[in-house]
C-alpha cells in the first residue's frame, strides 16, 4: 500500500510541475510523467490489461503533444545533463518492468480467461438491476462507475471545444 | 440546400427526433440507451441545421440552452450516483426495480440513460454549431483570425 501512495505523492508532484514550469516542452514531459506513473500504479493494482492501454495511449498523445510544441519551444540540454537523463530513463525502464512483472505474474494463464465476472453479470443482471437490456444494467449499473468517467471525459472535451471557439469573452490579438 | 433535402428534412426530423427519444427511454428494454439515442437526438438538430440554416435551429435550441441542458445532463447522472451514497454506496440503485420489460423498472436505470441522452444530444449540436460559427481569416501578414459569422446564410456544403 506505501509505494501506492508514493506513486500517488509522485503524479501529484507531476501535475503540479506540469502547471507551473514556464517551459511548455517540459509542462508536456510532466504530464508524460504523470501518465507514466499512473501506468505502473496500474500494475501495481494488478491490472496489466488497463496498464497497457494507459501506457498505449500516454505514448500517442505524448507523441502528438510533443510533435505540436516541438516547433515552438526548442530548450536543448547536452553534457552532462544528458547522462544523467539516460541514467533516469534507464531506472524507470527498470522501475516499470519490475511492477508489469509483477502486475502480469497474476494474469490467467493463455487461453483460460477467468470470464467469472462476467459470467455473474449474465446470470444475475435481470433479477439485480431489473433492466431487460443486459448492456444496459452493465453500462449503468454494475459499472456505472466507467460511464459517470466517459460523461466526465466527454463533458470536458466539449467544454474545451466550446472554449476555444467562442467570441464573447476572446482577446484578439489586436489587444 | 436543395428543395429535395429540404423537403425531406421538413418530413424527417421530426421522427428522428422522435427516434432518438424512443431510443433513450427504452434503453434499459431495448437494446441502445443514452449515448446511442443522445446522438439521434443532436443529429436532428444537425439536420434541420444542414438544410435549414443556423437560424432556424438556434431558435428551436438556442446555445445557452444547449449549454445549459449539456451541463444539466451530467449533473444529474451525478446527482443520482451521489443520492445512492445516503443509501448506503455510489451508484446504489435506490428505487424499485419493477417489473422487467416495462417501461417503469429497473430502478435508476432509465433515468441516468434520459441524464446522458440529454448531455450527448445537446454536447453534439453545441460543438456543432460552435464549429458551423467559427470563419478562420488568413491575413497576409501570417496571423490568423477566428471570426463568428454573424450573417443567418446556410452553411457551406
């Protein structure tokens, strides 16, 4: 449980340097971090499948993220700083293949999928959630946890869309 | 648009409407729900948008309500995952669950699908017409300008 709340102490360290440093390469590299972290938490919890999708798609939008401001922003280290960055990225390479050892050694075995949870949702949707629609009762019901996170995610999608393309409020570059 | 596409959408958007509506109300019978039946109801919007103009839907759904319904949507899906936590846990379904394969069952079920059909129906046709609004303006010096057009002509195919 410790090393939970220290990966914890360490993505909220992320995120509050991906806020306040000036550079915006850096800001990006912090919220790679932050994923990153979130991505061996992942493991630690015992769920590769979820690990590999954060790290999957932390990789892409780290990707495009860093492709967009590469232009614009262009701090280059060298000497001995570069070192000691291979250094760092050596450790937590090493970091993150202990825990997806750890985190897979409790995967089933290839071609036993334990499907018991689903098979209780089956067998018992209709008479706990009186839904008729089995989808319906896992969607909102037995996991309607992950749907309350996708209208999160889609509200802050849309709220940022709608940000950007508004007029009222906007500068111009006029001043 | 064509007098064909007008015509049509005059006929059909309405039902799609209606459509959309079915499908969010009797998502928890058959098969669909809010998200599904959420995009039906924004694309009915869309399409009077498409054939008819920007006026004449933004007078049906106008964009603070679009805003306001969006926002509202997720705040009841929220509210009703927090009102379970008096009961005993988040997301605890706390009405009777009813008769399977009536319309009133399955406990929160269906109001949650009404919460997001409404949040993706009115998320979708706000981005939009945000979108359909904004003009990007190349000047020659390099900048460029988002401009809202402010005239009611039909959108550009």
């Amino acid at each position: 449980m410790l090393e939970l709340y220290v990966l914890l102490g360490l993505m909220i360290l992320g995120a509050i340097i991906a806020v306040e440093t000036r550079e915006l390469l850096s800001s990006i590299i912090s919220i790679g971090a932050v994923g990153f972290i979130l991505c061996v938490a992942f493991l630690r919890l015992h769920a590769p499948d979820i690990a590999i999708t954060q790290l999957v798609v932390e990789v892409a939008v780290l990707i495009v993220l860093i492709r967009a401001t590469i232009g614009r922003d262009t701090a280059i280290t060298s000497g001995r700083g570069e070192f000691r960055s291979i250094a760092l990225l050596t450790g937590l390479v090493a970091v993150i293949v202990f825990f997806a050892a750890m985190g897979l050694r409790c995967a089933p075995p290839f071609g036993e999928p334990l499907l018991t949870v689903s098979g209780t949702y089956l067998e018992t949707g209709l008479e706990k959630t009186g839904a008729a629609n089995i989808v319906s009762s896992v969607l909102l019901d037995f996991r309607a946890y992950d749907t309350l996170g996708e209208v999160t995610v889609l509200f802050a999608s849309v709220a940022g869309a709608l940000l950007f393309l508004r007029k009222k409020g906007k500068k111009t570059e006029n001043g | 648009m064509g007098e064909i596409v007008r015509n049509i959408v005059r006929i059909f958007a309405g039902f799609t409407l209606l459509f959309g509506v079915y499908i969010v109300a009797y998502g928890h019978i058959t098969p669909g729900g809010g998200f599904a039946g959420g995009v039906l109801i924004g694309g009915s919007f869309i399409l009077l948008t498409l054939a008819y103009g920007k006026k004449l839907a933004l007078q049906k759904l106008s964009r603070s309500m679009s805003s306001t319904l969006d926002s509202l949507g997720a705040l009841i899906f929220l509210f009703l995952a927090l009102v379970g936590i008096a009961g005993g846990y988040f997301f605890l379904n706390f009405l009777p669950l009813g008769k399977p394969f009536h319309l009133f069952s399955a406990g929160i079920i269906p109001l949650c699908n009404i919460a997001i059909g409404m949040k993706v129906g009115a998320s979708l046709f706000a981005v939009f017409i945000a979108l359909a609004m904004v003009r990007v303006v190349k000047h020659e010096d390099g900048t460029t300008d988002y401009l809202e057009e402010t005239d009611d002509t039909e959108i550009k195919q």
